[in-house]
C-alpha cells in the first residue's frame, strides 16, 4: 500500500473545509460568523456606538439631488469632530453606513474629512452596491444576510439620520423606528429625517394618527431637519441628554480582549 494514502483520503478539518461550509447545513455558522467577525473588529477599534446614516445609493455628489450628497457629507464630518472631541477612553458615536454609495459614501466621506474613524456595512446585491473608499479599512464589513447587517445598525446605534431613500432606506429606518415604538431596544435612539419635504410627502404620518394606526405621541420619536447645522444640533442634543449623562463602565463590545482570552 502507498504510504502516502491515507494523507490524500484524509477529510480537511471542518473549519477550513469551504465545500462544507457552503451547505445549507452550515448556514448556523454562517450566520454566526456575521456577528463574530464583526464583534471582534468592533472590540478591537474600541468602538461603543454609533449615528447611523441612512440614504439612497443613486444620490450622487452631482446631479438634480447632489445638495443631500453634499449636506450628508457635511453633516458626518460636524458629529465627528464633535464626538472626536469627547473625553472618553471608548470611540463614541462613530458614523455609520450602509457601506455603499451615495448617501453612504457622502456620509463616510465627511467623517473621513474630519479625520475619525468610519464604519461601512456592506452587502452583497446584484447592482449598486460596492463598498466606498472612504470607510475605516478594519471597520469595513461584507455582509451575506439582511438580517444580520440589521443587526449591527440597531445593536451600536443611539442615533439614526434618515436621507431621502427608496425601499432600502425606508425598510431599514422603519425597522429601528418600529423597535424604538414597541421598546425592544434597552436605550433611546435619536432619530432626524432629513429633508422635511421628501419625507412628508412619501409618509404621511398625521394621516396614519388620524386613522389610529399609530398614536400621536409616536410622532415625538423623530425630528425634522433641512440643513447640516440644524440636523447635528438636534443628534448632539439629543445625544447628549440620553446617552452623555454620566459615563457608565465601557460596555463589553469595547473592551479590547487578548484573541486567545474566553468569555464575552
């Protein structure tokens, strides 16, 4: 018998087998793996939370809808010298996107101009979706499942600027706005849509109130504004009166752990 027999019969280990990491078999692992891969990155950048922006991917920096380009960039950049300037041992309220372009690169763009750090998570789609060069290389993530991405916008986020958008945006702010309603979140989201026109005219939430589909105080959940100025004074305050009271122990996500170390 050839010696060397059982070395081309022997199985790879599973871990590094891709033939069966690809069956449906192991989409647990998968799936877990779109929340670990992450959550180490996360620890390592010393990342605690985050303002996410939401926004259409074809509004470019020109063309008939360029100002929200411009004015998504502008914005990013004024919460990230603000947050920058906190004095904290954590990063706090890094800006946050969907990873793509558009609204995503404009807003990744404008906390890169300020110098922070910038989280971009991305996902694979047939059209539209590349990652922007202006996302923090080790803060750069690829997602397979919706459901995860989702994840980690509302699992960092305290607060959430919404740009005009089409059915991606509307799917992922009505999302965490339906989790801030019915309380399934353990803190106080900040929420600016921005763009009164737009959003007004795509949801008509006094219509809602008035046919009792939702309550009249739901519409306290979120504010309007129409320029960078006005958009960032509501995030830093409401930012700072739910989540700047006092400085609470850094949560687990931001603790930086030696790889080989156990435990959450």
């Amino acid at each position: 018998m050839d010696g060397n027999s059982n070395e081309s019969t022997r199985r790879p280990l599973a871990y590094l087998n891709g033939e069966f990491l690809n069956r449906s078999d192991a989409r647990p692992l998968r799936i877990l793996s779109e929340y670990l891969e992450p959550l180490s990155h996360f620890r390592g950048e010393k990342i605690r939370d985050t303002d996410v922006f939401f926004g259409s991917a074809r509004i470019k920096e020109t063309g008939p809808l360029s100002r929200y380009y411009h004015e998504a960039r502008e914005l990013a950049k004024l919460v990230t010298r603000w947050s920058d300037a906190l004095s904290h041992t954590t990063q706090r309220f890094v800006v946050c996107s969907g990873g793509g372009p558009g609204i995503m690169e404009a807003a990744n763009r404008g906390a890169s101009d300020a110098g922070g750090k910038t989280i971009g998570l991305n996902i694979a789609l047939p059209f539209e979706q590349e990652p922007n060069p202006f996302i923090t290389p080790d803060l750069s993530f690829e997602f397979h499942y919706f459901f995860m991405r989702k994840f980690w916008f509302a699992y960092l986020a305290k607060a959430c600027v919404v740009f005009p958008g089409g059915f991606g945006t509307l799917d992922e702010f009505m999302e965490l706005l339906t989790l801030a309603q019915t309380q399934k979140l353990a803190k106080k989201i900040v929420f600016v849509l921005y763009g009164r026109e737009f959003w007004e005219q795509v949801v008509n939430f006094d219509t809602m109130v008035k046919f009792g589909t939702i309550s009249p105080e739901d519409l306290d959940l979120f504010d309007y504004a129409d320029d960078p100025q006005t958009a960032f004074e509501l995030l830093r305050d409401g930012l700072m009166k739910y989540h700047l009271k006092a400085e609470p122990e850094t949560p687990a996500i931001a603790r930086t752990r030696h790889p080989e170390t156990p435990g959450p």
